[in-house]
DNA sequence: AGAATAGTGTCTTTTAGACACTATAGT
DNA sequence: ACTATAGTGTCTAAAAGACACTATTCT
C-alpha cells in the first residue's frame, strides 16, 4: 500500500481525507447496556445452616417514555472519543461506583425497532463484581438502580424435524424478584439445523416489566455467564477476596442451577484458587479454610 | 409497567413518540465487516499423495482511499431496516454468491479514528464456507476480490509479573498470501491479570497491505474459529457435502496447526458424521470413506 | 511389489462421577 | 452429645493420548 497513491480523482490520501464529507447515510445511536450480574447471600433462619446464595442482577427503574416504569439494563450512549468497552466502564462506575472488574463484550442486538423512538444498537456488556462492593454505592445515583434476584428455568422443550431441517426450541422463564417487585418474561430459544448452516434466534414471547429487549439482552448474559462458567475463572470475579471452597460451589450451582459433588469440584478448581491458613469461626460447626483466587500463573 | 402512564410532562407514550425527535448527540456509521473462511485443496506433485489443505480468507483490494490498494474485509454499511445480521448475510451474498451459510457475530469493534474518514464501528461476524462454492463465483463482483491463504503463528511469548499484576503478552505474525501478492502483520495479544479483574487487549505492532485495523479483526476471528473448533462441529461448515475423515482430520490440522492422532481424532468426531457408504476410488491407494455431516441429533 | 493412505485394536493416562468415610467447632 | 458443615480416600466409568498393527488399491 502506498500512503502517496493518487485515486481516481487525482486525490492522494491526505488531500482525499481533508475533503471528505461524511454522506447522508443514515446513522443509529449505539448504547452500551451493562448485565451486571453478582451473588448475594441470603440469610437463614437456622444459626447453624450456611446462607443460601443469590444470583442477582441490577436494573433501574425507567423515569422517562418508553418504557416509562418498567425496569432496563443500566447504560447509555458511545460518545465518539470512546470506545464501547469504555462507555461501558463508565456507565458501571457511574452505577454502581465500582472500576476494574471483569468486564467482557457480549453481543450487540440491532433489532430494528427494539427502541420505539429512533435508531438504536445496543452494545452489550456483562461486568462480575463481588458482593461486598455492591451494598457499598448501590443506588449511589439518584435513579430508582435495584439488586433483581434472576431465577432462569427451563419450562418447555421440543424438537421439530422435517426432511430438510430440523428445529430444537426452548422456552426458558425468567422471573427476576426484589423485594415486592417482580419482573418475568419468556424467552424462546431456536435452534435451526439444516444441511448448509446452523443458526441460533432468541425470541421474547412474553415480558412483563422488562424495558426494550432487554430480557434477552439479559438472557443472552445467563448462557454466556453459565457456558464460560465451565471452563474459565469466571466465577471468582463474582467472589470476594477470601472466601470458603463450599461459598465457590455455592456459586457455581446457583449459576448453573444443579448441584455439584463436593469431591469432584474441589478437584477441578483446585488450581485456581490459593489457601490462605486463615479459616472461619464461630459458625456453628466445624470451620472452614479460607482461600483466595490465584491469579499468578502456575507456569515459571 | 403501564402504557397509558403519563411522565413528568404529562404525555402517554404514544403522545410521547410522537413529538420524539431525534438529539443530535453524534452517532457512528456500523459497518458490518465479514472475516469468510474456506478450507482449500492445495495439489500436489506426487500423484499419490493427498492434497494438502489451506485455510484461506476472502479480501477485497481497495479502490479508493483511505488504504488505497490495500486490502480490506468484504464489509458494507448496515441499514436501518436491516439487523447486523442481515447486513453481513448480503454482503456475503454479493462478494461469493452463496447463502445459508454459517454466520456468526464475533466482536463489534469501537476504537475511535480507526476509520480515518469519521467515526465508523465495525460489528464483524465469521462465515465459514465450503470450498466447492467458492470458485463458483469468487471474484463475481467487480471488485478485486481474492482467497488469501492463512497462516498464523506465534512469534514470541513473555510473561511479565509485578506484586500487582501479571500480563502475558503474545505476538503472533499474520501472513497472508494470494499468488505473488503477500499481506502481513504482527498482533500482540496482552492478558492482563490482576488482583481484581482480567482483561485482554490486541493491538496492531506491524502492518502490512491490511486496510483499517482489520488485522485484528482477522487475528480475533482465528482465535474463535480455534476455540470452538475443539469443542463444536464448526469445521463441518468447511467441508463439502460429502468427506473422508482424513480430509475432515486435515481441516482440524491446519486450523488448530499442529498434528493430530488418527485413532483419537476418530473418536472425538465420531458422532458428527454419518457414514455414506461410498468410497473414493483411483487415488493411488486404498480407498477411504465419504461420510457426511450428521444433522440429526441423536435423541428421540 | 510397494507406496501411500485407510482403518482398527489396545494399552496407558487422565479426568469425571459417585459415594462413603472421617473430622471438628459450637451450642 | 449432636448438628451441620469440612475435608479426604477410593472405586468406577468415561475420555484422551499414544502407538502399533492390519488392510487395501492403484501405478
């Protein structure tokens, strides 16, 4: 490539860009939405029992049309100096107050109409933070912003084949709660075979409560969380500097929605964690080490 | 959430709509940018042996600036009645003519002034196609469209470690040839690791004859199509309707670049195809057999 | 005949699953 | 003493890795 190449116009590189007018193409806005997903305790009755753990997500309570009332993922406009991780960092920092945490780019919806008033893309991220930061500067902002507990079930299943394709469809529910407030919405999940290509459509057949498509923004951010689960670190980011190998299984299964054996998990997240020789007390039975995530490589 | 609520200014939210205009925040052009991959036969002088394969990417020359002469990801601007999706699906229909392919989104990629002419984010998706339909109508537009041959490896890996954090960086060099005409680059991949987060950063070090930052586009999409090369049936999409195993092992081999063991590569893949029945004959040797995808699942 | 690939058998190693057993602080 | 959890040992089943062996057709 040549910088000093003329094009067909006689233009060099330089000349070209100093005459350049952006067309009249039509632009949309491009949002990024933030699943910002953490694990709560939840505290039991019995002295002795373990907290039972809660996957929760936050949403902000809409203040305006559309949607006026009903619940979005936190986010806002990519202003051109930035890129959309960095329009996502900030809109969790403005959030929920905290910075550096996991943060990964999940899909970007573009829908037409999937926003009433204009041409919007969303850009979507998934950030993992612990809980402890959370009760620290939720609702920080002025904005009605709430911990929702996501529950995602699976409530249908069925498989259409034909000579020439053949279609597996899940209906997930997923009911998110907090306090008396309770959001719910149905998703459908197509997978379609065929002998040339494969494709996966994700459908919101019913919604109550959620803004936008955002129950399945919010969705896509569960299989995302549970897929990466298996055979990443992950799950530490959601944990908080020390914690008890029972606390990490707890997370794994209320992620994954089945229980684990105790043997085999340990087993396989042995090398992502440290011991630290400190352990629990004075919980009511035998205490527990604590460890801590091992984020230095085992390699020389 | 209730459709007929009134927001501070006393408007429903279809009296909302329809005063709604438009702010004139700044908003980017979305392209979408195609990284299309094939898997071709390279022949071979001893008439015995069997072709050799090359993983091959499509680019187009540029014929205007900004990259004058350069080469580029078939891409084109998404529309507003269009998703990306769909955007990605036509262009690919117009730079190869073939449709129903695998498609999938890889990343939307936001850096600013990475399109020196304005502000333009590139949504880029990966399309695997099978190299039967490729010289069918590759080079159909007019454009200067051609299948560069792939190769990727990695050039130098360090680990650097302080009490704070642990970055591992990777460069890998980019090659990619198409007769006389040879494009390259070097990708330096930086995982970052610390105490809290985890991030991954690619940036472009060397470039040479690749429009935009499409190196990186490219360097992401092999790192995805390797990923789930180990544990999906995406190699599949690359191969013709009917296939031997070796050629499906030699699909693997030159994607993931290294060799794999026959008998265990057999196993792993077995229930992914289906038997023909037929053979292939007049190779110079014992004929092997053609096996095709298997689409139907195997449940009831 | 023999070159070159096709295809299988089997031994070992690793990983995952299942379950039982022992250990121990706190009330 | 008893409850509820902590933590380990071990048997089995499944998957992955390694390698050798047999089979076959075309020139």
């Amino acid at each position: 490539m040549d910088k000093e190449r003329r094009d067909k116009n006689g233009l060099s590189e330089e000349e070209f860009l100093q005459g350049y007018q952006a067309k009249d193409y039509e632009r949309p806005s491009v949002a990024a939405d933030m699943v910002i997903f953490t694990v709560t305790d939840e505290n039991e009755d019995n002295y002795r029992k373990l907290p039972e753990k809660e996957l929760r997500v936050l949403l902000i309570q809409r203040g305006g049309h559309p949607y006026l009332g009903a619940y979005a993922l936190p986010g806002g406009f990519v202003r051109p100096s930035e890129t959309t991780e960095k329009a996502a960092a900030r809109e969790l920092l403005e959030e929920t107050g905290v910075r550096d945490v996991y943060l990964e780019q999940l899909y970007t919806f573009s829908e037409p109409g999937r926003d009433p008033r204009t041409w919007v893309m969303s850009c979507s991220y998934m950030a993992l933070i612990d809980s402890t930061k959370v009760i620290l500067s939720a609702g920080d902002d002025a904005d009605n912003a709430a911990w929702f507990r996501v529950v995602c079930r699976l409530k249908e299943e069925k498989t259409v084949k034909s000579k020439e394709e053949q279609i597996r469809i899940q209906r997930y529910e997923l009911k998110l709660t907090h306090g008396e407030e309770s959001l719910s919405a149905v998703i459908e999940k197509r997978w379609k075979r065929t002998e040339r290509g494969s494709s996966t459509e994700y459908d919101i057949i019913e919604n109550d409560g959620l803004a936008f498509d955002h129950a399945r923004i919010l969705f896509y951010a569960l299989e995302r969380l549970r897929g990466k689960l298996e055979y990443t670190d992950l799950a530490l980011h959601l944990m908080p500097e020390l914690f008890t190998l029972t606390q990490l299984q707890q997370v794994y299964e209320v992620i994954l929605n089945k229980p684990l054996l105790k043997a085999a998990f340990r087993r396989k997240i042995a090398n992502l964690v440290e011991e630290t020789g400190s352990y629990t007390s004075s919980a009511g039975h035998r205490p527990s080490q604590l460890y801590r995530r091992r984020w230095e490589d085992i390699d020389g």
